[in-house]
C-alpha cells in the first residue's frame, strides 16, 4: 500500500531527527531583564518595558489612559515584569507564539466544575486575539472597524497549508477560480470578481503592493502563492479599500504579514512533511529558518526558505503519460531589521519564489454538444488528451525598505518597494486553432500541432510616505504620497508543427504573434482622520486621489489577424490617462468593552487601459482606450466576546454597487475589452470561534452572496438577473481541535476541518458543482518539536476548481481544474 510505503520512507528520512529531538531537555526558563523604570504612567512604564526587553507590545491607549504603575527595579522576565505593572491596573497581557504581547482589559476566568482538564489552576483561558495592521496601524482585530478576517501563519503551517487555495478556503466572502497552473488563481471578495483580465482585488506583503496594476498582462489570474512557512499571518479585509491602499482593490485586499528578527534572542526552526496522492505520485517539503540578533538590541537578521516538491496526479493519455501535473517550488527570504536608536526602526527584506508545473491539473469533461451538467470524465478519472507539453513558470521578487520613526506625537513611515514577476506558460491550442482556423491545415489527431506561448514581465517599483499621529488621542490622523511605475512586457505566439516537430511553412508556421509594453505611472495623496466623540464612539473618513497615466504600444501580426495580409504588422501607441477620486467614512460604537458596532461606506476603482482593437482597425465611434470601474460598498457590523472570553464573534451584511463594469465587448465579430454593465452584490458572513474548556478549540464561518447583473451586456450574451462569473452564492468552513497530555512535556492533538463552496459560474458561462474538501489530523507535539498524520480531501472529492482552456466548441471536451484528490501525509518540525 503507497501509504505504507510512504510512512516507512518517512521513518527512514526523519528518524534519526526525530531521536535526538525527543532527547533534547525542556526548554529554557524564559530570560531576564534589568529593568529600571520609575513610577509613572502606565502607558510610559510599558514603552520603557518594550525597548528594554526588544519585545512588541500593543494596546488600546483608553483602556491604560490615567493609570498609574509602580515602580519596576532588578530582574525579572517579561512576564514577571508585566504582572508588576498591571498588577492594580484591572488589564491583563497576553501572547502565544507570534511574540506580539497584548495588554488588554483583564478577562474573568471560569472554574470548571467537573474533571481535570490539564490546566494550571483549574482555569479556562480565553481566545487569542490576533493584532492586525489592516488600518496601516497596529490594532486587535475585534478593534478593527470593518470587515477583517486573519489566520496566523502557525494556524496555517498546523493545517498544512501551501497555496492560496489553503490560505482563503476557510475565509467567509472569498471565492476563488483556479486555471490548473501553480501561482494561477483569481480572488473574488464578496462577489467582485475580475469578469476581465485586470484584477479586482489587491495583493500586499507588508508594506509593498504586490502584482500589476495595469490590465496588459493578465493579472487577475496571477494571485501570488505565497508559502506559509515564514507567514505571521494573512489578513483578508472585505469591501473597497481604495483610501488606503489604492488601485485594483474593488473587491477588497489579501495582505500577508512577513515574521521579522528579532532584536534579543536566537531561535531556528526546520520542518519536513511527505505526502501521498491516491491516483498520482509522491510529494515532499522542506523548510528552515533562522532568526539571531547580529547587535544587541540594534540588528537582528531573519532569514529563511523551503523547497516543495507537488506530487501529479493527472494522466495524458495522448501522450501516453501519468502524473503529468507533477511540479515544485522553492522559495529564499530574509529580513534585517536595524534599530540603532529607540525611536527609529529601519526594515529590509528580500522574498523570492518559484513555482514551476510540468503540466496543468485540468480533467476533460463532456464536450461542446453535450454540457453539464452532470460532469462525465470524457477519458476516465483524472485523464486529458494533449498533443504537447503544457509547462508553466511563475517567478516572483520582491525587495522591501521600510523606515519607521516615532517622534512621540506621531509616525514617519516610508515604504519603498520594488517587485518583479516573470511568468512563463504554453497552451496546447491544437483543437481550438485546428477547428476555428481550417486553413492553417492542422487537423486535431493527425500530427500537427498548435501550441501557443506566452510570457508577461512586470517591473514595478512603489514608494509610500506617509505621517501618522500617534494613537490613542481624541483626533488621530494620517496624511502622506504614494507613487508607482510600472512596466508589463507581454509576448503572446502560437507556433504550428508538423508531427516531427518541424514548424509549417510561413504564413501558417506562426499563424499569431503579439507583443506589447504597457508603462504605468500613479501619483496619488491621501489623508485619513479619525474623531473620538466620546471614549466609545468615534467617526472616520478618508479621501485619496490617483492620477493614472499609461502608455501602451502593441505590435500584432499573423494570418489570424489578417487572413489576406498576413504579414502585415499592425503597430499602435494609445495612452490611457485619468483622474481618479476614492472616498471613505466610517463609525464605531464600543457598546461595552466586549462589544462593537460598526458601520462603513468606501469606493475602490480599477485602471483603464488601451484595447485590443480589431484587425481591420478602430470601428466607427469606437474609443481606444476603456475607463475604470468602481465599486461603492456599505456594510454594517458587529463584533465580540462571551462567556467569559470563550467564544468571540464577527457578523456583517453588505451591498456593494458596481459600475462600468470591465469586460469584454463584441465589435466587428471581434471581442475587444470594453466598459459594459452594471451589478449588484449582497450578503452576510459569519465567523465564530468558541473553546468550552482548553482542550477543545472549535471555529466556523459562513457567508451568503447574492451578486448579479443589473444591466447587461448584449455582446457578451448577459442579461440583468444574469450571476456574476467566479462567485459561489455559500460557502463555509469549520475547524476543530481537541488536545490532551499525554506524558512529560508531550501533548496528543486530534484536529478536523471541513471546508464548503457552492456552484459558481465559470468564465465560459459554466455552471461548476458545490464541492466540501475535509482534513484531519493527529499528533503530539512540546514547545519545540511537533510530529503528526494527516489527511486532506478525506473523501477524495473532485472539486472542480475553474475552467482553464475558455469557450468550449462543438465535439471539444471541457477542460477543467481539479483539487488534489485524498492526500496522506507526514509532518515534522523541530524549533530552537
């Protein structure tokens, strides 16, 4: 059995790892400080903790305005030092594993009434709040005054995460489409799906706007894949976020949280996991980091990366071969973090990934004559027919520069950002070109072939400089610049074949060839303010206006374009310029300290562009370029804690209204990209975390969305009433995890989670199944090594994720993305 096989292979790669890390000794007493700190105000004992010990500590400035600390003298660790200080304060301070200490007012523990359940003290601890940055400043997510979800990267690593598919499965408002290739994914947020080739949602890594901008290069399909492995968390904020963060986040923003050295101690982690695919081959990951202080309280260095090795799972039997899917990933990072005063803080980093297929993970279903549903494999499970290799590359760079100084009033941030993507990708077009384009001779299954290339460069470069007022005042406030250039070089060709591999005698031999630079310039301002009317309620507004300007020049050639003349080259230079205005406002209402009320209106916008016109020229009336669409968002929400700290909550409803909606038009019998429509979506989320005593955690979320037309496009056959494309109406997810003693510093875990998307509309007017992927896993772990089995896809389901070779033809099958189907797997990672 490939289960046995794999489980004896894993004792023989990670046994020996395994023995000496059951032999290291318990870990080490937590260190000490020599603390000097006088009595004064609260808020200043904990600054003067903070910088002595090199730790991040966090808090709500009215929950510690007027109170007072007794004085702090000798040594004592951070924990000891701070039940000193809070000690008469009514607050309490509490962290885990991300290091971010949060002081928070104290919360009544429970005593249980029955058995033992391994706590100190007989004592029910509360939920971990998890500190978010999603306002660009440092704030508990039940504080947070809009829609915000966050999973820690630990959460992520435990669930055995790897790609975007992982992060925001269990995410309520998310959907997502996959085209079959690693690192090609396109994010829906409540609805606002790309429906066009630019992307609707905005990707950040810390600081730096991540992927384009501009439509040229297909950007709605490129969400990056990130690895977890050096994550602290992944915050996904709902809804506009146009005041702060700009162009292309229509729908929302997913922002990953980096971890960063740290300034005072040495720490190291390695991890390996091995998996097995029923139906497919073996995979495996390794990954390691390091974090050392390079000068005491002044430099420290993080530095980290894995490689991933992604079993296939896909037969070719054109080809006549298996797991054609196989591919891998690695990936590099590191970050230096330089504080050579108290009130200066200077961030560099460097992440690099790659992530390279052989092949995609599409299934042939049915054909044009005969739609789903249902779905019929038209070869056999997990089989296509291909006449070539369909390889893929995606590689990603980002540099980062930060520098932060705290002037006591306020903030200096400056944020300076420069990122490549280079993405590289063949497509078998054999039957699609074969079938529409008689005349270029090539007749699916009889030795000549199409494959058609293409590859998008994207230069960006991104600088952000803003002042912020410092928290917890009656009026905070932020007012700073944001500039982007940006360069996307695009290549699209198709190249015919005879079956020896020799190309076809011109015109037919190159029957496409596309090239194009887009340059993208923004230059916008912004500002942000936010008013406490009382303690507990305050008002916020924001404004921000962009300034786009694009150049794009294209060169197209072929006897596609231009049956008649097929050499002729068609050569066009169109800029693309506009004035754009976003706006926000907001109110919170802190009902109690264990209970919030919000409500929030904001407006996002994407770039125009220029069109791809068609052949015979620009049609009569017809501008070259497009506009942007925009999106206006309004949602009312609320967030807390019960019984005790037990259980905490997080319930909204929303409509957004969609306008200019980008998409494809019909002139001339040609589809050009056009403004064309208007939508509406609506819904609610839920998401709900309990733990009835402090073996047992449990989490659930839900979210309903009802997106549609309400005008519609005539070219593109689309009706008012008519759902929007990538959009599931449910979803849902549940998560659980029951731990025990089980011996010395050994804990035992059982963990189940179980994640639900209903059927969504595809690209091509598809309509995609529900489908429900389910994980379990078991384990032991201490503080430093963690050992466990697991399982995803249970059930071996096959979920079909998107469609990825477009409109479909009569006697062609549909071409679909599937999820991997049940993988076992083993884990282990050892910490210093």
């Amino acid at each position: 059995m490939k289960l046995f096989a794999l489980a004896l292979r894993g004792s023989i790669a990670t046994g020996a790892l395994v023995a000496s890390a059951l032999a290291v000794p318990a870990t080490a007493q937590e260190r000490t400080y020599s603390f000097s700190i006088p009595a004064q105000d609260l808020k200043s004992s904990l600054r003067a903790l903070a910088r002595a010990s090199g730790q991040q500590i966090t808090y709500d400035g009215r929950t510690v305005e007027g109170k007072r600390a007794p004085a702090l003298q000798g040594s004592y660790t951070v924990r000891d030092g701070l039940t000193r200080l809070l000690a008469a304060s009514g607050l309490e301070a509490s962290w885990g594993r991300s290091g971010v200490i949060v002081v928070r007012p104290a919360v009544a523990r429970a005593i249980p009434s029955s058995s033992d359940d391994g706590t100190e003290n007989g004592t029910i601890d509360g939920i971990e709040e998890i500190v978010v940055t999603a306002g660009k400043r440092v704030e508990r997510l039940s504080e947070v005054g809009g829609a915000v979800s966050a999973v820690t990267g630990d959460t992520l690593r435990n669930l055995g995460a790897n790609s975007i598919q992982d992060y925001l499965g269990f995410t309520p408002g998310v959907s997502l489409n996959s085209y079959g290739r690693p690192g090609q994914t396109e994010i829906s947020i409540r609805g606002i799906s790309a429906q066009s080739v630019g992307p609707a949602s905005a990707i950040y890594i810390d600081e730096i706007p991540f992927g384009q901008s501009s439509n040229e290069a297909q950007g709605a399909a490129y969400a990056p894949d990130i690895d977890p492995s050096d994550l602290e968390r992944v915050e996904v904020l709902k809804g506009p976020q146009g005041t702060l963060y700009g162009a292309s986040s229509l729908g929302g923003l997913v922002k990953y949280v980096t971890r960063q050295p740290n300034l005072t101690d040495t720490s190291a982690e390695v991890a390996m996991d091995l998996t097995s695919v029923e139906h497919g081959g073996l995979g495996a990951k390794a990954r390691a980091s390091a974090s050392a202080p390079l000068v005491r309280d002044k430099v420290g260095l993080r530095v980290s990366g894995f490689y991933r090795l992604d079993p296939g799972y896909v037969d070719n039997i054109t080809l006549g071969r298996r797991d054609v899917n196989r591919g891998d990933s690695w990936g590099a990072r590191a970050a230096l973090l330089i504080k050579p005063v108290d009130a200066l803080e200077i961030k560099l980093g460097a992440l690099l990934q790659n992530n390279r297929g052989d092949s995609m993970n599409e299934v042939d279903y049915n054909t044009g004559g005969n739609p789903p549903p249902p779905f019929v494999p038209f070869h056999g499970d997990l089989k296509n027919s291909r006449y070539i290799e369909q390889p893929s590359s995606v590689k990603n760079r980002i540099y980062s520069a930060e520098l932060h100084y705290d002037f006591g009033w306020g903030n200096l941030v400056s944020a300076t950002g420069l990122t490549r993507q280079r993405i590289d990708r063949v497509l078998d077009v054999t039957r699609a070109y074969g079938l529409r384009y008689t005349y270029l001779g090539v007749v699916p299954g009889q030795g000549r072939t199409i494959g058609l290339n293409a590859s998008y460069d994207i230069d960006k470069f991104t600088q952000e400089v803003r002042l912020q007022s410092a928290q917890n005042r009656k009026f905070e406030w932020a007012v700073g610049g944001f500039y982007q250039r940006e360069t996307s070089d695009t290549l699209s060709a198709a190249t015919a074949r005879e079956a020896n591999g020799d190309i076809l005698a011109s015109p037919n031999g190159q029957p496409v060839y596309s090239a194009g630079q887009n340059h993208l310039r923004e230059y916008a301002g912004f500002v942000n303010g936010t008013f406490y009317i009382t303690p507990e309620i305050d008002i916020s507004g924001g404004y921000r206006h962009s300034r786009i300007e694009q150049s794009n020049d294209k060169q197209t050639t072929g006897i596609v374009f231009d049956r008649a003349n097929p050499t002729l080259v068609v050569s066009r230079t169109d800029p693309a310029n506009e004035d754009v205005d976003t706006y926000s406002a907001a109110i919170r209402w802190r009902v109690s300290p264990s209970f919030l009320l919000y409500a929030r209106a904001a407006n996002g916008y994407r770039p125009g562009g220029s069109r791809t016109l068609p052949p015979a020229g620009v049609a009569a009336g017809l501008d070259p370029t497009y506009r942007s669409d925009s999106v206006w968002s309004y949602e009312i929400g609320a967030k807390g804690r019960a019984f005790d700290g037990r259980m905490t909550f997080d319930l909204d409803m929303f409509q957004l209204d969609w306008s200019d909606i980008q998409n494809l038009a019909l002139v001339d019998g040609f589809f050009v990209q056009s403004n064309a429509g208007t939508a509406r979506s609506r819904g609610i989320e839920a998401e709900i975390q309990a733990k009835p005593f402090n073996a047992l955690s449990l989490s659930a979320s839900f979210g309903y969305i009802d997106a549609v037309f309400t005008q519609g496009n005539d070219g593109l056959g689309i009706n008012p009433g008519d759902p929007l494309s990538g959009v599931s109406r449910y979803m849902g997810s549940v998560r659980g995890e029951y731990r025990t003693p089980i011996g010395g510093e050994w804990e035992g875990f059982l963990g189940a989670d179980a994640r639900y998307r209903s059927s969504q509309i595809d690209a091509a007017g598809l309509r995609l199944p529900d489908y429900t992927l389910v994980g379990l896993r078991i384990g032991a772990e201490t503080p430093d090594v963690r050992l466990s089995l697991f399982v995803q896809n249970l059930t071996d389901e096959r979920a079909l994720l998107g469609n990825t070779i477009g409109l479909p033809r009569p006697g062609v099958p549909y071409s679909i993305a599937v999820a991997q189907p049940r993988t076992f797997g083993l884990s282990f990672s050892k910490r210093w």
